[in-house]
C-alpha cells in the first residue's frame, strides 16, 4: 500500500509541475517577461 499511496503522491507533483510550467509559458507568452515576473515574484515569497 505504502508503494502505491507514493507512487500516487509523485504523479500529483508531476501534474502539478505540469500546470505550473504551462501556467508560466502562458504568462510569458502573452505579458512581457517584466511584467509577468513582477506579477509571479509576490506569489513565491
């Protein structure tokens, strides 16, 4: 059970990962790279 509750846990990261990096690509795409970094900074910290 333990391997499965894992392997599960590493997918959900993964899809995450996914859609944080296509969230990102968005942003750059349609904002200026200024922009979109003074929009993400906040966010992370």
């Amino acid at each position: 059970m333990s391997s499965v509750a894992s392997r599960r846990s590493t997918q959900r990261e993964r899809t995450r990962e996914k859609f944080s990096n296509v969230k990102s690509l968005s942003k750059k795409s349609v904002k200026p790279k200024l922009i979109s970094s003074s929009v993400i900074e906040p966010f992370k910290t």
